[in-house]
C-alpha cells in the first residue's frame, strides 16, 4: 500500500470509532429531534476532525476541502473529504454509511477510500494501482445492456428543479433493468459499482466530496465514471453516470432524451 493510501485508511479507522461510537447510543438521543441533529452535528465534524488531524500529522502542508469545515490551504496536494456520506440513513439506524477520503494532485485523483464501519469493508485504490476492498481485487461487472441489470441511483431530495427530469429516467430505466436501488450514500453506491454489487449508477447533484473518492474506485475496477451527458465535467457538475465500458454507454444514451438544456453536464 503506498503511503498516501495508509493514511488514508489510518483516518478512514479513526473516523469510523468516532461514528460508532455514537450509533450505539442513537436511542437515547432520538427522544428530541432537535439534540439528534445537533448530535448527529457533532459526530460529522468529530469524525472530520479526527480525518484531519490524521493527515496533517503526516502531510502539514497538503490542502484540505471537506464537507464540514470547507477549503483551507493551497497546496498541489488537496484531500477531498466527507466524514460521514449517508447522514440521513446514520440519523434514522438505517445501517448504510461510509466515510470517504480522496486525495488529488493537481486536480488529478491519486488516491481513495471508502469505508463502511458498520460492515468492516475498506474500499481504497490508488492511481495505476488497481482498487480493492480489504485484501481482495475489485472489478466491475461485464454487464452489456440494461436487461438483468441492478442499478443504484439517489432520489433528488434538497434541489427539485429537475424532479420531473428524473422521474423520466427513473421511469426509462425501471422499465428495461431488473431493478433500482437508492441506498443513500454515493460514496458507496460508487463503491457496490467498483465491487460489482451494482451495475452502475446515475445521480444529479452530488457534491464533489461524496464521491471522489468512488470515482477513482470504479475507475480502478475498470469501470467509467462520467457527467450526465457522457462527459468528463462530473466533478465540478456533480452530475454523473457511472458503470463498466459497455453498460455506460446505454446509460448515456438512455438518460440524454430526458435531459433538460437548462442541466448542466
Ligand atoms: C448524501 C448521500 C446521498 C446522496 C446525497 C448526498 P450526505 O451525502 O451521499 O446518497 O443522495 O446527494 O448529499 O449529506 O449524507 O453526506
Ligand atoms: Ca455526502
Ligand atoms: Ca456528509
């Protein structure tokens, strides 16, 4: 493992004690909403904290941009970071959330990890090197077509300006795949995608940080990741379709008779 990707797993481990820690004591705290949230508040920046603190230790001048605290520092090095990606499903014991680490170089993605604590599943890969979850080597599936394909997906829930939009695609694709899912965290949806537990996926409106670091494991797994009309603008959109070579290419053009101008790639 090359060093960049021990850190990160070294930050993935410590963020995931801090998270389940308080999961155990979700009980307790769900009698008021209100402390739930503020809780929930403080397990986020906790866990990214503790991401932080891990890197800096061992790379102080590398830059950071994380969900909770935002940019800091300039650096060719930045560290892409969401401590805990599913907060909803985290909130509710609803037991699907990671943690996600990516580390880029001159906006190049070198490194990824996706953690899952609840399961013990340590999705990394690096740049060249190939992706893995624990010791074993992951690929995408050679799925051709959308018949017999599992596919995940995130329902819009904050921005409903394209609801009608996807709905149609949602429409499209239920009708020819053997099914979707909406697991609620992109960070591993876009793992499942590298592992071939899911064929592919498609989101709109994704931040950066939910899923750089599964964009660099599928990429790894040899798989494509791309914005949603089939080009490479997806980190800055947040906008994507992701899937193995054959699959990603009936995505696209699936989906593109149901894109509006007014979205962005
Ligand atoms: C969310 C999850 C979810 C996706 C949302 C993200 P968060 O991240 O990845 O699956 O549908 O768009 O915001 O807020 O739980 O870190
Ligand atoms: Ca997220
Ligand atoms: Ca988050």
């Amino acid at each position: 493992m090359n060093p960049t990707t021990t850190i990160a797993v070294r930050a993935a481990r410590q963020a995931g004690s801090v998270i389940m820690r308080s999961f155990s004591r979700l009980d307790t705290l769900t009698v008021s909403e209100k402390q739930v949230n503020d809780y929930v508040s403080e397990v986020d920046r906790n866990a990214e904290q503790a991401i932080i603190g891990t890197i800096h230790k061992a790379y102080p001048a590398h830059a950071i941009l994380a969900e909770e605290s935002g940019a800091h520092g300039k650096d060719d090095f930045q560290w892409v970071i969401d401590p805990l990606d599913g907060t909803t499903n985290y909130l509710h014991g609803f037991p699907q959330f990671a943690i996600s680490i990516a580390l880029k170089h001159r906006g190049k993605l070198e490194t990824a990890v996706v953690y899952d604590p609840l399961r013990d599943e340590m999705f990394t890969a690096a740049r060249g090197a190939g992706a893995l979850l624990n010791d074993r080597r992951l690929r995408v599936t050679d799925q051709k077509g959308l018949k017999g394909a599992l596919l995940g997906t995130g329902i819009p829930f904050r921005d409903q300006r394209y609801m009608d939009a996807y709905l149609g695609m949602l429409k499209a694709l239920t009708q020819e795949t053997a099914g979707i899912r909406r697991p609620g965290s992109a960070a591993l949806d876009f793992a499942y995608v590298a592992a071939g537990r899911l064929d592919g996926f498609w989101e709109l409106g994704l931040s950066e940080w939910d899923f750089a670091a599964g964009a660099l494991l599928v990429q790894e797994a040899g798989g494509v990741v791309s914005d949603i009309r089939g080009g490479g603008r997806h980190l800055e959109t947040g906008n994507v379709i992701t899937a193995g070579v054959r699959l990603h290419r009936t995505l696209v053009e699936t989906i593109r008779p149901h894109l509006p101008d007014a979205l962005s790639a």
